[in-house]
C-alpha cells in the first residue's frame, strides 16, 4: 500500500479539482501509458488494484511505473456524530488526478498485451482512461 512516510500536517483542505494537469503529461519511462480523461483522487487501495490487475495480466514479463503517489490524507467523522466539534480523522490517503495525467506506463510488452493490461486497470480506477503511445507525443522528446 503507497503511504506516505511522514507529513507534516495530518489533516489538509480538500482543495480543487479545476483545469488539465500541469506536469506529469509525457511518457517518460515506457513504450504505452494509461491517461486520465477525467479529474478525481484515487486512493491508494484503487493504485495498488490497478498495479495488481496489470501485473498479473502480464505474467511477470514487462514492467509497470506508477507516476502517481498518494500524498493527500482525507478525513472523516464517525457515523452518528452531530456536525461540529472539530475536523474527523485521517481516513485514508488520495492522489489527486487531474485530467491529461498518464497514471500509470508499461514497457517490454507487445501493444495487444498493454492494451489488455490497461483495460483491465482502468475497471479498478474511478474515472475514465485512455491509452497512449509514445510515438504519439512524437518519439523521445514527448513535446506536447
């Protein structure tokens, strides 16, 4: 499970989801990545999921680079509780996604293999993905 180490706040405002990524847009480690077509925050269970389903479609051959990390605690209150008396505790850990990030990149498998490895992530992550090639961005210098 992707967690961080330490942080220096527990808790942290939820913050916004406007616009298209800023960084993070190239393929810089493999041959095929997975883009986000919709912005969301993924927690770290659904990126373990995914890294999972693509794994084991792959069968040990090829190898897999997660870009993103999540690095945002979320928080609840109990079920029951009244409104007020302070911020809920840290639940869990999200990456925000925004959209135009490549998430996830495959390398040392055939077109056919990484498509199907994708497909098969994409069921476990919450927003809509597309699949994309290197050559798209325009061979290694990946100018958008």
């Amino acid at each position: 499970m992707l967690v961080p180490k330490r942080v220096k706040h527990r808790r942290e405002f939820r913050g916004k989801m406007r616009g298209e990524a800023k960084g993070g847009k190239n393929i810089d480690f493999g041959s095929y990545g997975l883009r986000a077509v919709e912005s969301s925050w993924i927690t770290n269970r659904q990126i373990e999921a995914a890294r999972i389903a693509m794994t084991r479609y792959m069968k040990r051959g090829g190898k897999v680079w997660i870009k993103i990390f999540p690095h945002k605690s979320y928080t609840s209150k109990p079920i029951g509780v009244r409104m007020g008396s302070g911020k809920g505790a840290p639940e869990g850990w999200v990456a925000p996604v925004k959209r135009g990030k490549i998430m996830f990149e495959i390398d040392g498998v055939s077109e056919e293999v990484a498509r199907e490895a994708f497909r098969l992530a994409s069921h476990k992550l919450p927003i809509k993905t597309k699949f994309v090639k290197r050559e798209e961005y325009g061979g290694e210098s990946n100018a958008n």
